[in-house]
C-alpha cells in the first residue's frame, strides 16, 4: 500500500509539475494559475512526507 501510494504521488506531482511549468510559458511565472499549481505541488510534497513519516514510525 505504501509504494502504491507513493507512486500515484509521484504520479500526481509529475502531472501538476508540467501543468505548472506549460502555464508559465504561456501566462509567466506571476499568474495566478502558476501559484496555484505551485501551492497544490506543495500539498502533494506534503502528503509525501506525511506518508514517510508514517511508515518510519511503525
């Protein structure tokens, strides 16, 4: 279950990761949408390091 999800984490931040940087291109690196998919990346990292911490703890 642990390397699912951190696969599909993974996955996910890949996605956002290449939607932040196109929307960048086309809107620069100030637009609100780039901030947006910066702010959700961070979550995602989060949510990693929650899952990490998790299963050190066990």
């Amino acid at each position: 279950m642990y390397d699912e999800k951190m696969q599909r984490y993974n996955e996910e931040i890949e996605i956002l990761r290449a939607k932040m940087t196109q929307t960048a291109i086309v809107l620069g690196l100030n637009h609100p949408d780039v901030l947006a998919y910066s702010q959700k990346l961070d979550e995602k990292h989060n949510m990693i390091l929650q899952l990490k911490y998790r299963e050190a703890s066990v």
